[in-house]
C-alpha cells in the first residue's frame, strides 16, 4: 500500500472506531440512569479490572496499548456517569476552590537533553504564569561556590550528581514553581520520585543538531546522537508529557501551560 492509501484506511478506521466509541458512551449512559435508580456506585474496580485483563489478552504483543487506550475510555465513561448521577461538579464552588488549590500547589517540571530549551521555555512560562522559575543547575552552583565545569574538573560526574540529587530534593518540597532539571537529571533513579509527586513532568524534545553545548560539559566532544540514545529511555521513564521545542519556544510554553492546566483539572481529589 502506498502512504496516501494507509492514510486513507486510517482515516476509515478512525470513522469506525468513532461510531463504535460513541455507542459505547450511550451505553454507559444508559448505566447511569440505572445507577442513579438504584443507588450503585459509578466506580467498579472488578469491572474494570475484567476488561483491562481480556483488552490485554486479546490484543497479544500490543497488549499494554490496547489497556492504555481502555483505561481512557473507561475514565471518561465514568467522568459521563459522574456528571449524569450527581451532577457536574465542575460547576460547583468546591469544586472550583479544590481545582484552584491544586493548580497553583503542582510544580511543572522540565527535563530533556542539554540544550534542548528547558531555561528558555522555563522563563516564558514564568513569564507566562508569575510563577518562580528555579534551576537546580543554580541550586547546586550556589551550593558547591563554583561553575558547573568547575565542579566536574575537582568532583567529577558523581560529584556533581550527589550534588544534584540535593538539589532536587530541596526544589521538589516547594509549590507552584517551574523547576528546570539538568540534563543529567534523569541518570539518577532518586531524582524521580520527587520530582513526580510534586507536580507534572514534561520531556523537552529537540532535535540534536539543534542542541548547543558550550558551557555544558558532557556536551563537549560527545556525539550527542549517542547521548540521545542512551538517555532517551530514561527520559520515558521520568516522564508525564512530551513538548517539541524544536522550533519557537513560545509555542513550547504556551502547549506545556495550557496542557498543564488541563491535566491539573482532570485530576480530581
């Protein structure tokens, strides 16, 4: 098959999978208006459980895509149930005040390769939100009263990461702030639950001819392709969200705010 014609088979499924989504979301409707008759409970977690298994089993090696695309699905139906059995709560001022708080409590956090704009989009989302912008690059120059180079010259690489992983640790206790991480940051297993629990992590992406490397010792004399590749499965690992910053980084902070605001709504105390 040709592209043109792959992407005409796909743009048929999507019309299928549409109309089958759809019927499926009337459905749970229909489940609504029982529960709300009889008192049950929107949430089913053997239920849920039921379907995630079979979407897994049945779907052989894309067994973790299919249950990923399910547990989607599944949320929203509940989200539908929710609003048809009590009402939307979003209009409510609890609600409201609840969202509020947690809005302005998560951190947003960058990561990425060096180089690839998490300073820059860092200061156009602060500049965006007031929010403070804070580096740990800074916290961990200020703590050791040296540059970065510096302290790979008289520490080495494992100086500067135990050095780093303080640095995150404190940053990760404050609320409301842009953290932008180092390059490194995501070679070290420790950084990551602080970094998760306080708040939602987006992997900056640009292409590596892109990436500049003056000031950045481990960019230097590197085949940064190589670093890419040996680091992009730890940038999976840490994150919560991709933005690609490989052209104007207003457009990258502007995509990173309005999804952060988005994913801070839908999750609900």
């Amino acid at each position: 098959m040709t592209l043109s014609e792959i992407r005409k088979r796909i743009d048929e499924i999507d019309r299928e999978m549409l109309a089958l989504f759809l019927e499926r979301m009337e459905c749970s409707a229909q489940v609504a208006r029982i529960k709300k008759e009889n008192g049950g409970a929107v949430y089913n977690a053997a239920r849920e459980k039921e379907i995630l298994d079979r979407v897994r089993k049945d779907s052989g090696p894309e067994g973790e895509y299919s249950a990923e695309l399910f547990r989607a699905i599944l949320d929203l139906s509940k989200r539908k149930q929710n609003r048809m059995i009590d009402g939307d709560i979003e209009d409510t001022d609890i609600w409201r005040t609840l969202f509020h708080d947690r809005q302005n409590d998560s951190n947003i956090i960058l990561i990425g390769m060096p180089g690839a704009g998490k300073t820059t989009v860092g200061r156009i989302l602060a500049e965006k939100t007031g929010r403070q912008l804070i580096e740990t690059d800074d916290i961990v120059r200020e703590d050791a009263g040296m540059d970065i180079p510096a302290i790979f010259l008289n520490e080495g690489e494992d100086g500067f990461r135990l050095r780093e992983e303080r640095a995150v640790e404190e940053v990760s206790a404050k609320r409301g702030v842009i953290i932008a991480t180092g390059g490194g940051a995501v070679t070290r297993n420790a950084n990551y639950l602080p970094l998760h629990r306080s708040g939602i992590i987006y992997h900056i992406e640009r292409d590596t001819s892109l990436l500049p490397t003056d000031g950045r010792p481990l960019s230097q004399g590197t085949d940064l392709n190589q670093m890419y590749v040996q680091r992009r499965p730890m940038y999976l690992a840490f994150r919560d969200r991709t933005a690609d910053n490989s052209g104007d980084p207003e457009d990258t902070a502007q995509q990173i705010w309005e999804d952060f605001v988005e994913t801070a709504e839908k999750r609900r105390v």
